[in-house]
C-alpha cells in the first residue's frame, strides 16, 4: 500500500514537473504577427530575385539593369536568414510568390525596352513602400525577439532600395508614391499605393502591385459661381451748364 502511494507521488511530480516544460514550449511558438511577415517577406524575396534577373535581362536603362542585379543580391542575403529564422520557430513558408506578384511578374515577361523599365520601376516602388510598411509593423508588434531582429536588420535594406528606386523614377518620368518628411514611405498614407485600391495597409506580399489611379480627382465647380452684374452700371454723362 505504501509502494503504491509513493508511485502515486512520483506520478504527480513528473506530471507537475513537466508543466513548466509544456508551458515554456507552448510560450515559444511566435505569434500571428511574427509567422505572417516571416511569410510574407519570404515571398517578397522570392518575388524580389525573379523581376531582378527580369530586370538584368530585359532592362533597356543600365540602371534598371543594375539596380535589378542588386536586388537579386540583397533578397537572396535576406531570404537565406528568414528561412533560418522560420526553421528555429517551426513556421512553414511559402514555395511561391502570391498570386498578385506572379501576375506581375508574368506581365513584365512581355515588355521590352523602355516600357518594360517604367513598368518594373512602378512596381518595385509599391511594392518596397508595402515592404517597408510591413517591416515597421513587425519592429512595433511583433513579439518574438528574432523575427523583431530580422525587420530591424531588413528595413535598412529596404529603405536603400526604396531611395534608389525614388532616384530611377525620376530619372525614367516615373510618378513616386507620397512620403512622409524623413523620406520614408508614410504607414496607411493617402499616397501611399494599396493592391486593389484597399484602405488597409497591406502585407508585402503586394510587391508588384502598380499604384492604382485615383477617381474622381477633378475639383467640384460650385453651382451658381457667376458674379451678378451690378444694376444701372452706366456713367451718368454730366449736364451742361
């Protein structure tokens, strides 16, 4: 009987000693903030490596060609520690662009020359604002210290590309989507381009998305703008004495 009760015991300390270890695990995992931009950048780097070698084969601007090279070299760098850091935290990555990305990219397979420049510097210029937005938001919400890290080491990188491109697309004529006065994309501005036209601010996962154009921007004509013409406007042609 004694034997049994001090089996009944060690059952109880393994089992209270094991909590600690089930709660430090579950405590582990990242939240929904940290697994989503893990995802969302890996797929912005894959985006990012397939329209710069567009850009090194189908660019007309050297540096479109260039700058192309660039990021093919930069968003492979990253991408090789967001798998790192996915494979630590457990979180599974895509194996593809999303959907709107591929669009794009197979888009710009069927431009040359200088269309095909403007079209791939509009692009890249919303798609790095979304990126960057992106990254801010991670460094203020995320909560897994790596993944925080990851955007604190991405969004100078980002931000490099994204002055580049701002020099390119005046070079090329290219519209610049609206900044804040530092000089970095505004989070959620009324400049800022949204895939769709959403007012969210979106994932990165909108890399190549163009900025869509504005409607109704013309200025309303107020109704009854017309100054009335003052009454008996003549001159009283003075009497003769």
């Amino acid at each position: 009987m004694l034997g049994l009760k001090r089996l009944g015991l060690l059952a109880t300390l393994v089992v209270v000693g094991l909590a600690p270890a089930a709660a430090a695990q579950a405590a582990a995992q990242p939240s929904t903030q940290d697994t989503q931009y893990l995802q969302a950048l890996h797929q912005v780097n894959l985006a990012e490596m397939e329209t710069g070698k567009l850009a090194q084969e189908k660019g007309q601007n050297q540096q479109v060609k260039d700058l192309g090279a660039q990021f093919v070299t930069d968003h492979t760098q990253l991408d090789q520690t967001v798998q790192s850091t996915a494979q630590q935290l457990n979180v599974q990555l895509p194996d593809a662009p999303t959907a709107d990305q591929q669009e794009v990219i197979d888009r710009l397979k069927n431009l040359n020359g200088a269309e095909f420049d403007k079209a791939w510097v509009t692009a890249e210029l919303a798609g790095h604002v979304q990126a960057i937005q992106a990254t801010q938001t991670e460094i203020s919400q995320g909560s897994e210290q790596s993944v925080v890290q990851l955007a604190q080491n991405a969004l100078p990188v980002l931000q490099a590309h994204y002055d580049a491109l701002v020099a390119l697309a005046q070079t090329l004529g290219v519209p610049v989507p609206q900044t804040s006065a530092s000089g970095t994309p505004s989070p959620g501005g009324s400049g800022t381009p949204s895939p769709g036209g959403s007012a969210t601010t979106p994932a990165p996962g909108g890399t190549i998305t163009e900025s869509p154009t504005p409607e109704n921007t013309e200025t309303p004509t107020p109704e009854n703008t017309e100054t009335p013409a003052p009454e008996n406007t003549e001159t009283p042609v003075p009497s003769v004495s």
